[in-house]
C-alpha cells in the first residue's frame, strides 16, 4: 500500500501564494497520473490539475495562469503552486496517484486552504 502525506496548506489573504507539496511513499516514476483535486464544503471534489502519460498537463479553467503542477521524481514528492489566491479557491486539496501496477488510485488525507478576502 502506498502512501500520499499532503502538506502546505493553510490560512492565507487573497492574492497571495502557497505551495503543496505530496510525498509518495514509493516511486512516482511509475504512475501514469498526478494530480491535486480539491473539495470545497457542500461541494463535490473537482480536478484542480492533472499530470498523465506523457507528462501532459491539464488545469481546471478557474486555476488556469495561477496554479502550477510538477513533479520531482528524485523525492517522489508533487507540487502544486497556487498563485494569485482567490477566496473561491478555499477548500481541501488532495493528492492523487495512480500507479501503473495498482488497479486503483491512492489519495492522501488532504490539506486545508483558507483563503480571506
């Protein structure tokens, strides 16, 4: 069983940044997907950015030009740098991993993001 542990999260004004970060207990090299998602209350748990096959990126309109994804195989660890925080963008993120060899994805505990207008 492989774990995700999310960190970074927390209470920030609007405008300003933050970074997650998720560490993988096992190699990232052998997914075939990274991604962050989010849950914000009474609200179902939307994609915020995706890395497949390919090192294809996707983002989610709304984070578009302010969020970042990448990767650092060598500490099995991805990021998320979200720029320009917007209240909207409150809400528990959570890590996400498929790997090739598992039938299913792994998902961490999440991490909470506040953001104050």
């Amino acid at each position: 069983q492989v774990h995700l542990v999310e960190s970074g999260g927390g209470l920030v004004q609007a405008g300003g940044s933050l970074r997650l970060s998720c560490a993988a207990s096992g190699s990232i090299v052998s997914t075939n997907a990274l991604g962050w998602y989010r849950q914000a209350p009474g609200k179902q748990r939307e994609l915020v950015a995706l890395i497949s096959s390919g090192d294809n990126i996707n983002y989610a309109d709304s984070v578009k030009g302010r969020f970042t994804i990448s990767r650092d195989n060598a500490r099995n660890t991805v990021y998320l740098q979200m720029n320009t925080l917007k209240p909207e963008d409150t809400a528990v993120y959570y890590c996400m991993a498929k790997w090739r060899a598992q039938p299913l994805a792994s998902w961490g505990q999440g991490t909470k993001v506040t953001v104050s207008s």
